[in-house]
C-alpha cells in the first residue's frame, strides 16, 4: 500500500518536473524568437527607408536594367534614343544590397521633367518633325498661294509642333 501511494508521488513529481522544464525550453525559445523578430523588423524599416529614399546611395544600392520590361521594350527603346536623343533611362531598377530583404524600386520615369521636356520629346518623335525647315516652307508657301488655300501656308500648317498650352498644369512636377 505504501509502495502504490509512493509511485503515485513519483509520478506527480517527474510531470511536475518535466512540465517545469518544458516551461523554461519553451520560454527561452519565445525569447530568442522575440529577438530575432525585432531584428528582423527593424533590418525591414531600414531597407524599406533605404530603398524609398530618393537620394540613392551607391554603396547601398546596386542599378541595373536586368528586368523583364526593359528586355522585351530595350530592343525599341534603345536604337529610337541613339536617333532622336529622347533620354529615356533603361538602367532605373535599383535593388538593395546586403539585405535579408530582397527589394527594388524602379526609378528614372520616363515622364518630362520641365515644361520645355512637354514640347521637345514629344515633338523629336513626331516624323513631321523632320519635315520643318526653310525648304519645306517655301515649298508650302509656293502651294498654297497656286491653289490658293491659305491652310498649305507655313504660317498655318507647321510639320511638328506641339503645343505646350495644351497641357494642364497640374501634370506639370518639379524634379529635384
């Protein structure tokens, strides 16, 4: 009878025991988890500051043009800004270095950066741009005063211009 109540002690005891040391292994774990994710978290607001930070550092941030996008338009882009000099930027996908976060940020819009920007790139694309000139004037003129139609005139038909009035305001950004 002593010996059954004994082992029934016995038992209490080592669950005790053991439940204790499970609480502790268990605790530690959470411990060193809660600090691995507080580092982590704060290495993610550090790469995210970094890579949305418009001021790129170079030694932070690597540029390239190695994506999908620039491959597939790269082979029209590119030969269309050797001929007009558009200034359209290929190499705009900065990706961050050293980071347990992998992140990029394509950068360099194509957009116009000035309002003179609105006018030009748009106009050096246009092919009747390459129509203005002194020998195309003459030519209108000669035409439009044989047919009489003043629209033929090089003072109201001109090859390649775009206004810059046309444009509202409110699309026009200042880059610094």
């Amino acid at each position: 009878m002593v010996a059954k109540k004994f082992g029934k002690g016995q038992a209490v005891i080592e669950t005790l025991i053991s439940s204790a040391f499970l609480v502790v292994i268990m605790g530690a774990a959470f411990n060193e988890l809660l600090t691995a994710q507080q580092e982590s978290e704060k290495e993610l607001i550090s790469a995210r500051n970094i890579i949305w930070n418009n001021k790129f550092n170079d030694e932070l941030m690597h540029k390239s043009n190695d994506y999908r996008l620039e491959r597939k338009l790269g082979v029209i882009v590119k030969p269309i800004d050797q001929l007009v000099n558009v200034d359209l930027p290929t190499r705009n996908l900065w990706e961050k270095h050293g980071s347990n976060f992998p992140m990029a940020k394509l950068s360099d819009g194509w957009g116009a950066r000035s309002k003179e920007g609105l006018s030009n790139r748009p106009a050096s694309l246009v092919v009747n741009n390459l129509l203005s000139g002194e020998v195309t004037e003459l030519f209108q003129d000669g035409l439009g005063s044989l047919f009489l139609a003043e629209e033929l005139s090089s003072d109201s038909l001109v090859f390649g211009t775009i206004s810059p009035d046309v444009v509202p305001e409110g699309v026009l950004q200042k880059k610094e």
